[in-house]
C-alpha cells in the first residue's frame, strides 16, 4: 500500500475555515459564472490563468448553462456543495496521522492558498518517512499546472516505492 496525497490537510486552521465558510456563502449569493471565477482565482496561478484565459472563461460560461439546465453533474447543487464546505471545516485526522506507516507522498503547490503548503508540512513532520514535494510555481491545483512534472515524480515515487 502507499499513499498519495495531493494538497491535502489533517484539519483546518482558522483561516481554512473561514474560506470554506465564505466559499458556502459565496456559492449561495452569486451567479454560477462569477463564482467559478472566484474558485479559479484561488485555485490556479497567475501565470496559468494568464495562458489559459480563453478555457477558464469559457468554464465560466458553461458553469452557467449547467445550471440553467440542472445539469447537476457539472454544477453541484447548492446544499451538495454547502456539505462538502462543512465536511471540510470538520474534517480532523490530527489523532490518526502518526499511525500511517506506509510510503507515502505528499504533493504540493508552493503558491496554494487554498490549502497552503503549511498543511502538507505539518503532515509531512508526523509521518515518518513520507516525502514531500513542492511544486515552486503550482497553485492548488499544480498537478494540472505542471502535469509532465507531476507524473513524472508520482510515477519516479510510486517505482521507488
């Protein structure tokens, strides 16, 4: 067995979850285009917004179409995605960390300010001989970000492994 984890946390700190909080609030008040730009803001880098802006808008736009259509499987409905807000405020794996005895990588974005690199740190120092990589010029989701490094590194891991 080995694990993977990508921009993950073992529990949220204020300021986390505050965000989920205003992510909840802000989902129920906006309309769907406006707030998946507020998830791409915090989601992907300048720089990638800035050579993908054509794809990111036209998201936008479908997020839109999707739920004008009730197309719930490309656009969540609210009290789904109000869950999943309140599923991560509480989510608490702190009492269960040190128990992890596999290999296991952790992946993140240096620039990730939705869930920032001092979270995959602290899981990094509790289990013991986990890896951890950064990604200098990723955001939260720097997997898509830098895809061929990332599977590069996930696939040099997972052999080494």
């Amino acid at each position: 067995m080995h694990l993977h984890k990508v921009c993950t946390w073992a529990k949220c700190d204020e300021y986390a979850r505050v965000i989920f909080k205003h992510f909840a609030k802000a989902r129920a008040a906006m309309k769907p285009a406006d707030f998946v730009e507020l998830l791409q803001l915090w989601i992907w880098t300048p720089a990638y917004m800035q050579a993908n802006a054509a794809d990111l808008l036209q998201s936008q736009l479908s997020a839109t179409t999707a739920a004008k259509s009730g197309n719930d499987s490309a656009w969540m409905p609210l009290a789904a995605f109000e869950a999943q807000c309140e599923a991560c405020i509480f989510h608490d794996t702190t009492s269960e960390v040190n128990n992890i005895k596999v290999p296991t990588l952790l992946t993140v974005g240096m620039h990730d300010i939705f869930t920032p690199m001092r979270f995959s740190e602290y899981l990094h120092q509790r289990i013991e001989g986990s890896k951890l990589k950064v990604f200098s010029g990723g955001g939260h989701v720097h997997h898509w970000e830098a895809l061929e490094e990332f599977n590069q590194a996930t696939t040099h891991w997972l052999l080494e492994n």
